[in-house]
C-alpha cells in the first residue's frame, strides 16, 4: 500500500508514507488508487486534476469519513492482515520479535499523539460535555507535520521566535464555519473557540434592557402587563440567540465583523427606547428596528450562502424564515392594538420554532425514500452545527446577569438610624434565594455530567435551548417584583418613614393581587424549567446514593406547584411571600445537596483520614526507615532526575 499523508514525514522502502496525520492517498489490491478529499471542493478539484494527470483514470475519490472512505480502508486493512498473517507463518521467530517491538513504538506513539493539543482539547471536551463517537476535528490552515516531530519539538520550540510571528489585522477576511454536520459526523475545528469580548459588551447592553423591560412589567401588574412583557422580552432573546448563533457558525475576526456587530447594537438601542410606550405610541419604531437587525442579518446570511457554497442550502432556509416573519411584523404595524395581539404571536412563533422545525424536517427528509429525500440530501449534506463550549458559556453569562439583576432589585436606601428592620430581613431572604437558585443551577444541575444536553440527543438538546427562554423570562418577572416587595410597607417593623425618599416612593401599603403573582408564579415557572433542563441532562451515577435524581427532581416539581398556587392565600403579607417562597428554595437545595452524597458517609462531616503521596526512589525510603525509626523526611528523599533535593 502506498500512502501519503498532509505533511513531509519518513518514507520506507515499500513506499509507505505516514507521519500522524490523515491518510489522502491509498492503493488498494487491485493496484487501484483511492484519492481522498477533505471537502466538496477539494473533492472537484481532484477530479479536474486527476482527469488530466492520469488519463488511465485507474482511480477513485472519495470524501473523508464517507462510506466508500471508510469501505476502501477496511478493505486494505484486511490485506495488510493477510499479508500479515503470512509473514507470521513464513518468519516466525523474526516476526515474533518484531511484533513486539512494534508494539511498544505503537503504544508510545499513541501517547504521544493524546499529549498533542488536539487530542488533549477533544478529551476536555468529552470530559465536560460527554463523549460522542460521532465528533471529528479538522486543523484550519496549517500546514501539517509529523505527529512524533510535533510532540518531540514542543520542548525545543524557539520562544523568542514566537514574538515574530503575531497575526495583523485585516479589515476582511473570507469567513470560515467553525464546527458543520455532513453525513451524520460532526466536524469541528480543533481550536477552542473563546467567547469574543464584544459578546461580554452586548451583555453589558442587556442589563439595562431587562431591567427597563422588568419595571415596566412590575408598574403594570395585570394580564396586559404581562402578555406586553412577553412579547418585549422574546423579542430581545430573539436578538441575542442570532447574534450569539450567527458568532457560534462563523469564523471572521475582522474589522468588519466588530462594526456589523456595533450595527446590531445600535438598533438593539433605538428597540430599547422605545419599549415603555410600545403598545401605546412607539410600537412601530421598536419594530422597525427590530426588523432592520432581521434584515441586515439575512442579508449577511446571504452573503455567505455566496462565499461558502457547502452550507448555501442551509443559510438560504434561515433568510427565507428571517424575511417572512419580517413580513408579518411588517404587516402588524398596520393594525391596531389589540387586534395586532394574533399576528404578533403568529410572528413570534415563527421567529421561535421556525429554526428548530428546520432541523427537524431536514433530518427527516434525508431519511426519506421518497422524491424529497435526494433533494434535501443535496441541499442540506452540509449544514453549520452549534459549538457545544461556545453555546453554554454563552447562556450561563445570561443566566448569571439574569441572577444578577434579581440581586439589585433587593437593594434600597435606608434612612433610619438603625436599619435592621422588616425591609433589611426581606432583602436578605431575597439574596438567600437568588443565591439558592445559582447553587442550583451552576453547581448541582451543571456538577457531575456524564452527557450534556447538547450532545445526548437532539431532540434533548431543542429542549434545553427551548426552555431558557420561559426560565430566563419567568426569573425576571419574579426579580422584578421582588424589588417592589422588599419596600412594600404591609408588615409589622417597616415603617415608611425609615426610606429614603427614592425607595419610599416604589413602597406600598398593600401589595397588588398582580404582583403576587408574578412573584410566586415567576419562581415556581423558573424551578419548573430548572428540573426540565436538569432532566435533558444525563448525570453520573454512583452506588449508594442517597436520593436518585428522579426523586430530586420531583419535589423540584412539587414545591414549584405550592409556588405557583402561594398568591392564593391573599393573608399572607410581602414578608409571608418572600419567607414561605425562600424557605422552599432552601428545602429543595438542602435535598439536591443531601440526596447527592453517599450513603456510607456521614452527610455532616468527613471521618476518613487524609492521606498525602510523595515521589522517591524506593532504596532510599528503605534505608531512611531502618535508620530514621518512625519519623521520616520525605522532602529530603524527593530526588529529581538530575539529582537536585527541592528547597525547602
């Protein structure tokens, strides 16, 4: 067989090429070679080139990982096998010797092919988010070298060398899908994808939209307030999932990039601006900006449907969802409140599920023997996938602002001389919750995964992206209200005198039917969506555990119940509402934290005893007992290689 490889690496007499890297060209038995081909262009390419330079066109291309890829290796595999098997029956005792040196430079090179940074990043990825057989990583415009020179200059590299060799800006640059689904494998580029500092600055945009989007929910506590606060807030996700989505496929880090970005803020803004008189007077201009954003993202869209012809099929579907439901947004602004309600939600939806309905009947259609199926096959063989690390970053950063405002809604000017009053206690309770809700979400939830969402299914994984929304919007409507229960007056100890002229303005003698229930109704939606997100999960198990995760889960769903129904005892006071609510939280996280420890263990404290390791060379640890009794110094028998005993 003869083989060659992407970069320069050692040839053998028998014509074998091979230095870590993919394999591009085989031959097979019959004396016929197979080309294989990286991407659908590269596989034109070849084809053009091959036709001229072998007119005997004695042999094929493939694309790599394809079925006829993966049936012309086995096939050789096999002969080598045969072959193999001969040269063990014909030269037993030199094979014998040779097999065995072969496997201990095959086990070496194993090793050091896992210490490279491709395979060190894949295993963290499968480490933190699961294994997935059907992942693959691909190196974007470098030039390859053999895997054994790779590894063994990584020590001798040249540092200072490294200071030359920096990146220039460029105003453009051809951009590059970061991770794509062809033929039911997933490939990513073995670069870790970061989260640009212009995404942390839209957040920073975002605190200031939820909060202006949740005090007017809370100035309004009536079904129109609420059915307004949805539709303002959806809106606002709908913005930031495409720009997040779009930052996920898509490669660029130019000039241009920033400054589509900043274009996208700036209409971000005026949509801002005018969402306190939306149904009022200023509905059309917050739409027009929102549909501006729309346009200008297809029309981006477009533009790379042209410079990357693999996933045209798929950029050209989201332009025709992005301009109908412009199209309906469009056509609101022509009716009058509350007829608009109906297209609205029409629009909405669309906005919504139009994405993940894509998904959907694509993988579907691919499988379909009928007419259709060759046509999407065409169509959509390629379509860019979501990055797993990008995409959860970028929810925990929202969530995480999310818990954030709730925090500074709890904040109020105090006047008296002594403070610790009915307010400072709601205040407290208030951080205990939002701070119980955090512990649940990052480090139970998001503690001991064995598959994440994402990558356990697609089906789960429209779930979990599906539910932040009504978790993330449900949580604001809660923190706001819980801003205006913490100066609420109705209790015993909170005298209004004792605030400050800012805080006793929002104050209240009695708390509106309204606010109670966005209040209870907000936290018992978002612990619902909390056990829906958990359940998309799939965690790692161990014998002995105190309480499954199915059992946590359900008084998850029970306490959310008695929340949801807690506005219907009207007695209760903003310190009743705020007491019972935190104290349920507290209940379901000393449960979750109980129900996860080992139940050989005292759930109290640790009794097993601490044990600490040391490297040294065995002789001297023998002598140092004969001569040193019970007490031996291990520092003093850490010898390096070189012969060097650490500092002390």
């Amino acid at each position: 067989m003869a083989s060659t490889s992407e970069g320069l690496g050692s040839k053998s007499k028998h014509g074998m090429q091979h230095n870590g890297q993919r394999l591009k060209n085989l031959l097979r038995p019959d004396g016929r070679r197979v080309h294989v081909a990286a991407s659908p262009e590269e596989h034109a390419t070849l084809h053009k080139t091959l036709a001229e330079v072998e007119p005997d066109a004695n042999f094929n291309i493939c694309l790599h990982g394809s079925p006829e890829h993966l049936e012309a290796v086995r096939e050789i595999h096999s002969h080598h096998e045969q072959k193999r098997d001969e040269l063990r029956q014909t030269h037993a005792d030199v094979y014998e010797e040779f097999e065995n040196v072969h496997f201990q430079l095959e086990a070496l090179a194993n090793e050091l092919h896992y210490l490279t940074e491709q395979e060190v990043s894949l295993d963290a990825n499968f480490s933190k988010f699961g294994y997935d057989a059907h992942l693959r990583t691909r190196e974007l415009g470098s030039s390859a070298s053999s895997m054994s020179r790779r590894s063994s200059d990584h020590g001798q590299r040249d540092w200072d060398a490294e200071r030359r060799k920096g990146r220039s800006l460029k105003l453009w640059k051809r951009p590059v899908v970061r991770q794509y689904l062809h033929k039911g494998l997933i490939w990513r580029s073995s670069e870790l994808q970061e989260v640009a500092s212009f995404e942390l600055f839209v957040d920073l945009l975002y605190v200031g939209i939820i909060a202006i989007i949740g005090d007017q929910a809370v100035e309004h506590p009536t079904g129109s307030g609420l059915l307004q606060f949805t539709i303002v807030f959806s809106i606002g996700w709908k913005i930031w999932s495409d720009l997040q989505i779009i930052t996920s496929w898509l490669e660029t880090d130019d000039i241009i990039q920033r400054l589509s970005v900043m274009f996208v803020m700036a209409c971000l803004v005026g949509f801002t601006l005018s969402i306190v008189e939306a149904f009022e007077t200023t509905y059309t201009m917050m739409i027009a900006f929102y549909v501006t954003q729309r346009m200008f993202q297809s029309a981006y869209l477009l533009w790379i449907s042209y410079l990357i012809p693999m996933i045209r099929g798929f950029m050209v579907a989201q332009v025709i969802i992005a301009v109908t439901g412009s199209a309906i947004w469009i056509a609101t602004i022509h009716v009058e409140y509350p007829a608009r309600v109906a297209p609205i939600w029409i629009a909405l939806l669309l906005d919504m599920v139009a994405q993940i309905a894509l998904i959907v009947v694509v993988r579907r259609a691919q499988r379909s023997r009928t007419r259709l199926g060759p046509m999407f096959r065409k169509w959509f063989e390629f379509h860019p996938s979501l990055n797993i690390e990008h995409k959860t970053e970028r929810t925990n950063a929202f969530v995480t602002l999310v818990f954030g405002y709730s925090v500074i809604g709890l904040f109020y000017q105090n006047k008296a001389a002594y403070g610790v009053n009915a307010f400072f206690g709601k205040a407290v309770l208030g951080l205990i919750q939002a701070f119980c809700f955090n512990w649940l979400y990052f480090e139970i939830d998001g503690w001991n995964i064995h598959t994440h969402a994402i990558r356990r299914h697609v089906a789960s994984s429209l779930i979990w992206i599906t539910i932040h929304l009504p978790f993330i919007m449900s949580y604001v409507l809660a923190g706001a209200s819980v801003s205006r229960l913490v100066v609420a007056h109705d209790c015993q100890d909170a005298e209004v005198g004792s605030l400050s002229e800012s805080s006793a303005v929002l104050s209240e003698e009695e708390i509106p039917r309204g606010l109670r229930w966005f209040y209870c109704a907000g936290l018992g939606v978002a612990l619902l969506s909390m056990s829906v997100i958990s359940f998309t999960h799939v965690h790692k198990k161990f014998d002995g555990q105190r309480v499954t995760k199915r059992s946590r889960l359900g008084l998850r769903v029970a306490v959310a119940l008695i929340m949801i129904c807690l506005p219907l005892a009207e007695s209760l006071s903003s310190l009743g509402l705020i007491s019972i609510s935190t104290g349920l939280v507290v209940l379901v996280l000393i449960f979750d934290l109980y129900g996860c420890t080992f139940v050989g263990e005292s759930f109290v404290r640790d009794g097993r005893k601490c044990k600490y390791w040391a490297d040294c060379r065995r002789r001297a640890l023998e002598e140092a007992m004969k001569s040193g009794g019970d007490m031996v110094k291990v520092e003093e028998l850490a010898v390096d290689e070189k012969g060097y005993v650490p500092a002390p």
